[in-house]
C-alpha cells in the first residue's frame, strides 16, 4: 500500500492489522474533558472489557462491535475484518443490499453480530449507491432489550435521515418483487471497495484537517458517498443541527472542545485583531511577515501569513513597511468579511452530538437540536451573534451597558 494510503488511514484511525476495535484518543470524551466521565462503550460491551480504561485490554474481544455504536463521539473504530464486512456488498452484482445479523438464517451480503452494531451512517452510505434490505425478523424475537433498542434507534436514524418518502424508496424490510439480491461480494473486492470509500474520505479530511478540524471516521464515509452525487441529484437529508438562545459571549469554548470541528464562531474582528498582534509580535522578533497565496484553483479571502528571519543588515524602515503592508491586507480582509455578520456557526453534517460542546459552555445557553433538511454541503446553520473586543485584552464578550472591558478585565485586583 502507497504511503498516502496509510496516511490517510491512519488520519481516520484505522489500521488495518488489527482484529478488534480501537480507539482514536483524541476523539474520547474522557480525553477531552473529565468532568463528565464516559462509560457507554465499556456499559455496551457484552464481554465487560473496560474499554474506557487508560490502557485497554482486548482480552476476549468478540469483535461485536457494540462499542463502535456505543460511542458518542465516534471514537472507536471497527476492524479490516468487520469493515470489509459491513462493506462487502462493493462488488455486488444483485440490485439490493441484504444486511442481516448473525441470527438470520438466510442469505445476506452483509453480516454483522447484531445491526445495532453497524453505525447508521454506513447503512446510509449503502443506501444511497442501492436499496438496502434489513432483516429485523431476528431482532424482533431477540431477548436482549438493549440490543432491541439499539435497531430502534439504527432505523429511526435512517427515516430522519432520509426522510419519510426517501425511506420507504432505498430501505426496505424484505427483498423486493422482482429484484435480485445477488450473491454478495468477494472477498478482496469487498476489501479493496472498503478500502477506496475510506481512502477518499480520508483524503478529503486530511486536506481541510488544519482548517476544519477532524470529521468522524463513519461521517467521512456517508460524506465522500454525498458528494459523489451531483447536487442537483443528491436527494433532500435531515442533519440535526445545535440551537443557541442568544446569550453566546463569544467564549469559543465550545468551537475548541468540539472533537469534529463543528462549531465556528464567525467574529471578523476579532480574527482580524489576533492577526495584528500576530505580525506586531513577529516583526518585533525582526521576522518579515509574507502573505501566503491560495493554493489551487479555489481563491480564498483569508489572509495568511508566513514570517521569514530578516537577513542581516535588513533596516527598521523595510521591517515596518513589511509591517504595514501586512496589517493593510488584514484590514481588506476584515473590510470584505464585516458584512457576513458575527455568528455562531453549526455544521450539522460534521456532527455526531456527542453533547461536549453544551457540556462545556459556561452559560449553558447552547443545547437541543432542530432539524435541518438540505442537500448542500456543508450543511451549515448560523446564528446571530452580538459580542465586542474587550478594549484590554482583546477578546470578545458579550457587553453589558456601556462596558467596554471583558469580566476578568474588570474585576478588582487584590494586593
């Protein structure tokens, strides 16, 4: 395998020797925070591995993949073996997915320990290249409650999804008159086809990572299989997407919590501002700031810089026009960029509402979900958002009167 394809997998935490799932630190709850401590992975798992433990041992492992669902933030990942699994249908030459658990006695493309254990935004993938039937007959004689539950909430996922209309056309419950389900795929067709969908996905993420932030390992996939299909042929999907009362005080708390790079909060001021004092500090360090020019053939309108030492000899006087030149830049960028608005800005399309985000914000005034029903990615919702600079530090907050300085600013220092 090319190095760029183990870079990219690597990037979605997958690695392709092992033979249990793993789980991407960065993504966990319990690394992110600790004032809330995760257990649902190790509460789903049936063998009562203590999968939330620092160090995890995988010491019998079924490999059920009950945990990869369990997981708020999408912070486990299944092995090669359950993805070539859950995607064997890639070379598939029938006209529907049959998906089925290891009870179903009859034939199925794909196989899984229990349909709770494959994330609903593979079954969507699927759903959306052809019909995918789901043989729930086993579940409904199932004697686990959980597990029950846990297909209630894979198909509810699916019709808010796709909608009421959409879900009747591309998941179905047995194979339709008329239509062939095939004899499922080979093995390494299966695997090379897994492979290729988490290759681009991958790929896709990897080019916005530094921007964006990370997007999940299961929504990389659902999301490269969207934009596959041209807009105007996409059909309508349901996001869910954060709501905000209005109070936000422009914190960013949450925007830098967020595990998936959801939450942006839009202050032209404030990024023009940080990008001052950014060439004030560098120029006094004698670098020359050097504005980076867009790469490919998407412009941006951001300005971004690279600091190069000044070479011996070079005078003050280069250095501040260098100086100026770069704080003119930022200036047209803020001019171009204040008519947007300030606004908290929610990409429901990243999301997995893990709820880290409401978990962490100081005035709790984010929390809830609505629904939002497009075919556009991103699939983005602003809100309003009305914060200042605070006039010493720099930093927004949501003023109150007059005040022209943020709380810590304003309060009274005690000798």
């Amino acid at each position: 395998m090319a190095l760029v394809d183990n870079v990219a997998l690597y990037a979605l935490g997958y690695a392709a020797h092992e033979s249990h799932p793993m789980r991407l630190d960065q993504y966990c709850l319990n690394t992110v925070q600790r004032k809330y401590p995760c257990s649902d992975c190790a509460d789903a798992c049936p063998k009562n591995i203590d999968i939330a433990a620092k160090e995890i041992s995988w010491r019998g492992c079924t490999n059920c993949n009950l945990c990869v669902t369990a997981c708020p933030t999408q912070a486990i990942h299944e092995s090669s073996a359950s993805l070539d699994t859950a995607l064997a249908n890639a070379g598939s030459a029938g006209d529907v997915v049959v998906v089925a658990c290891d009870q179903h006695k009859g034939q199925a493309n794909v196989r899984a320990h229990c349909l709770a254990s494959i994330p609903w935004e593979l079954v969507a993938a699927l759903a959306l290249k052809k019909p995918v039937v789901l043989k729930v007959k086993a579940c409904r004689e199932c004697q686990n409650d959980d597990l029950r539950e846990g297909v209630h909430d894979l198909i509810s996922s699916l019709k808010r999804f796709f909608g009421p209309e959409e879900f009747k056309k591309r998941i179905h419950s047995r194979v339709p008159e008329g239509a062939h389900a095939g004899s499922g795929a080979s093995k390494r067709t299966a695997f090379e086809g897994a492979m290729s969908t988490v290759k681009r996905g991958a790929e896709e993420l990897l080019s916005d990572m530094d921007e964006q932030g990370r997007v999940s390992h299961y929504r990389a996939i659902l999301l490269e299989t969207l934009r596959e299909i041209p807009e105007e042929e996409r059909p309508e999907v349901t996001w869910l997407t954060l709501t905000e009362d209005g109070n936000c005080r422009g914190c960013e708390i949450c925007s830098k919590m967020c595990p998936h790079g959801a939450i942006e909060l839009r202050i032209p001021e404030y990024a023009a501002e940080q990008k001052r004092r950014e060439v004030e500090r560098e120029v006094k360090r004698r670098k020359i700031p050097v504005i980076i020019e867009p790469s490919g053939s998407d412009s941006s309108d951001e300005v971004s810089f690279t600091y190069q030492a000044a070479p011996a000899g070079t005078s003050t006087q280069a250095l501040n026009e260098a100086k100026e030149a770069a704080l003119a830049a930022i200036d047209e960028e803020l001019a171009r960029n204040i008519s947007l608005g300030q606004a908290f800005v929610h990409d429901a399309s990243r999301c997995t509402q893990c709820g880290l985000c409401y978990m962490s914000c100081p005035e709790e005034n984010i929390g809830g979900w609505a629904e939002i029903t497009t075919r556009k990615l991103p699939a983005k919702v602003e809100h309003d958002l009305a914060v200042q600079l605070c006039e010493k530090c720099g930093r927004p907050f949501k003023p109150k009167a007059d005040e022209t300085k943020c709380t810590a600013c304003s309060r009274v220092s005690f000798l």
